[in-house]
C-alpha cells in the first residue's frame, strides 16, 4: 500500500463514517479485534467503533468531522481536523443535560494503517474544554429557564447533584428537596417571576459558570412573611455554578435581598 493509500483508508474513516454516518465503512476500513484488545476506539474493533461514533453522532447531530491537514508516511496517517454539531441528546462522555448548544472541538489524531485497514490509533489529542464549556453554560441557561422561570422545580434531578449546596444569603441550602421548596416559595410570592440572565463561562473546560441576573415579578403572594401587596418588583444577582459529573454541585449566591424586601415595605 501507498502512502496515498493509507490517506485514503483514513479520508473513508473521517468522511464516510463520521461525518456521512455510513458506519458500515468500518467493516471494510478497521482491522478486526485482537484477543486482548485495547481500550482505544480501533483497538476494539469495527463493531466498538461503530457503537461509539453512532453515540457521538446522535449526540450532536448532525455531526460533522472536518479534516484541515493530512500528515502521512508508509504506516501512520495524522490528521488535524474539527468536530462539530448540535448538542441533541444526552452521552455519557459528556453528561451535561441536553443544551442544544452548537459546539466544535478541535484534534489531531494519529493512526496507524497496515495492509489497507486501520489498526491502532497510537496517539491523539482533543481539546474537550471546547465542547465541555459550551455545554455547562447551556445547561445553566436551561436551569434558569426551564425550572426558575418556568417553575418545574420536577426537573432538578436532571441539572443539580443530589447533595447540592446553594450557599445564598440567609443560609445554606442542601440538597434537592430543599432547593425545591425555596423555589416554590418564592414563586408562591412572585408567581410571574422571572430571571433575565446573563451566562458567562469561565475558561475551565466547564466546572464552573458564572450567572448575573435581574429578576422581575409582581408580589401576589405571602413573601418572608409579608402578605402580597400587588406590587411590581425588580431585582438584581449573581451567581456561580460549579460542575461536578455534568450537573450542578454547588452554587454561590449574592443577591439584593434588602433591596427587593425595601420594595415591599411602606
């Protein structure tokens, strides 16, 4: 085989597979497994490989692998390229809630090729923080939309850890059950509440998120103890999310408390 041969095997790998999502490629491209087989995705064989480019692709469909630059001798073919599409379903190697966030990574990925069929993929390098960041700050937008703003505190389980913390003025607040009793209670004083936020994230591959926010309602009902007054309110917060598994670990809150309770007093 030519070195133009084995860029070719390797061009079917990142085409045809990836990006076209003809997985049956693999059959002809990928040498089969050995009796002690490695934990790489062409170590395993055709069927792992098509098991695992089929999660990834239905992950973040469409996907697509674009190829940038192609380094190739008699056995080994590197290739720099970029994957990207749109977070669509839940994967365990990222395990944030579904974000529908559009994300890329780029990578260089070294393979080695004998007799026409890929056998080893001895050296690669992906930078995760690309897709990692943009889906922790999806999953916070989503937080505050889907349970604060939209008051289905049901959902927790699928944004916060079971032992979350939310250290917030007046006191820590632990764990799941909790958490959605103080966001029932606040939207029993602020039914229409609703939280415009600001999401930044920090360049940390995603453990921690950043959040400010002005939040808005009418008081309609008992709030801290004070009996609605009709009245419109504002007020202002921020917060930081911290990641752990892809769900919510721990917060910090700091937030105008005063402030919004100045606004229901005579």
């Amino acid at each position: 085989m030519t070195v133009e041969d084995n860029i070719r095997v390797v061009r079917r790998l990142t085409d045809e597979v990836w990006t076209e999502g003809n997985l049956d490629v693999a059959d002809e491209i990928i040498a089969p497994a050995g009796p002690n087989p490695g934990h790489g995705m062409i170590e395993a064989g055709p069927e792992a490989l098509k098991e695992q480019v089929g999660e990834i692709r239905a992950a973040f469909a469409p996907l697509r692998r674009e190829v940038h630059n192609v380094v190739a001798n008699e056995s080994l073919v590197t290739v720099h390229s970029t994957l990207s599409g749109t977070h669509s379903a839940h994967i365990g190697l990222f395990p944030y809630p579904v974000t529908g966030a559009e994300v890329s990574m780029k990578g260089v990925a070294t393979f080695r090729v004998v007799d026409g069929l890929i056998v080893e993929e001895p050296w690669s390098s992906w930078n995760y923080g690309d897709i990692a960041g943009p889906l922790a700050t999806g999953a916070v937008r989503r937080y505050v939309a889907d349970i604060w703003n939209a008051g289905n505190p049901d959902l927790l389980s699928e944004f916060v850890t079971e032992d979350h913390v939310r250290h917030q003025p007046g006191g820590d607040i632990v764990g799941i059950d909790a958490l959605s009793l103080a966001i029932t209670a606040l939207r029993a004083g602020f039914p229409d509440l609703q939280f415009d936020a600001t999401v930044i994230p920090a360049n940390d591959t995603g453990k921690t998120v950043t959040r400010r926010w002005v939040m808005t309602g009418t008081h309609e009902g008992v709030y801290a103890g004070i009996p609605p007054t009709g009245r419109a309110v504002t007020s202002s917060g921020i917060g930081v999310s911290r990641f752990d598994g892809g769900k919510i670990a721990e917060e910090w809150i700091s937030r105008d408390d005063l402030g919004l309770l100045a606004q229901l007093r005579d």
